[in-house]
C-alpha cells in the first residue's frame, strides 16, 4: 500500500473511531448513560494517534507538495489551522469527558455544544483531506516525491505509539456493529 492510500485508509479508520464517539453522543441525546471510557478512548485515539502519525505523515506529503507547486500552499496552511482547531476543540472535550469521570459537574448543554462543535470540525477536516488534500497529492507527486516523503517519515515515526494505537482502535471498533462513515 502506498503513503497515500495508507494515509486514506487511516483517515477511514479514525472516522469510524468517530462514529463510536457520536453513537456514545447519541445514548446521552436519548437520556441514557454514555460509556464514558468509550468516549475518553476514542478522543485519545483521535488526538493522540494524529499527533504522532498521521500528521507526521501529511507534513511529509505537503512538504513535497510545497516542492512540486507552491500554489498549493494556502490550502495546506488552511488545513493546518483547521486541524489545530479541530485538535485545540478536542482536547477541551477529552478534559470534559475526563472531569465526568472524575465525578466533577460539567454543565450538560455546554458539553453537548463542544461535543457538536468537535465532530462538525473533525467532519470538515476528514472531508477536506480528502476532497481536497489526497487528490492534489495524487495529481501533483511523483514516485520521487513519495519516496523522499517517506523518507522523512520513517525519520520521526514511533513505532510503539503506533501499535498501541493500533490496538485502542481494534478495541473501539472491534467488538461494535459497523455504523455509518
């Protein structure tokens, strides 16, 4: 598999942790009691696996990116600022989701807020990278530009945090029904 599939195939996999995250949103709409270690697994997963490989993996694309057509770069700093948005948003959830289950009060309607705010900006960034970001990769990049990226990238990979990552996902999804992507 190449490093733009893969990173499409990863951006599957997180959509899918973000599925689990809004069927534990959905139980709390419906009155019921979200699994809240569900939840704190599945933005750990999302902020913390993103951190390390993911954007690891897009700043190597982008940097070629850059390379092979400087016009490209408002669009790679635009999806820089959404992604810091996105992460900034989550990380103010994933404190939420923490302090519930610490039995500390959080106010209902301001976490539902944060939490709607969260996957509507975590929806656009997927979407954006891969409306916008994968194609222009897969237009512009040449096998050169890919190997020298994934030079980079096995440069700064951390191999173990990618396997526990790895592992939270298999256990978030794994033993759920398939839900909408």
């Amino acid at each position: 598999m190449g490093m733009l599939e893969e990173l499409r195939s990863e951006c599957g996999d997180r959509r899918r942790v973000l599925a689990v995250l809004e069927s534990e949103l959905a139980r709390m709409d419906a009155g019921e009691s979200p699994d809240l270690e569900v939840m704190q697994d599945a933005l750990c997963f999302l902020t913390q696996y993103p951190d390390v490989i993911d954007n690891a993996k897009e700043t190597a694309i982008q940097q070629q990116l850059i390379k092979r057509d400087a016009a490209t770069r408002p669009l790679i700093d635009a999806l820089r600022e959404e992604r810091a948005a996105v992460h900034g948003t989550a990380v103010a959830l994933l404190d939420a989701v923490e302090d519930m289950l610490e039995d500390v009060v959080v106010a209902l309607d301001a976490f539902k807020a944060l939490a709607g705010e969260y996957v509507a900006l975590q929806r656009h960034l997927f979407d954006r990278e891969e409306q916008d970001l994968l194609p222009r990769a897969r237009e512009l990049l040449q096998a050169p530009d890919l190997g020298t990226a994934g030079d980079t990238l096995r440069r700064c990979r951390r191999s173990k945090l990618r396997n526990l990552s790895r592992q939270r996902f298999e256990r978030l999804v794994g033993s759920r029904p398939a839900t909408r992507l």
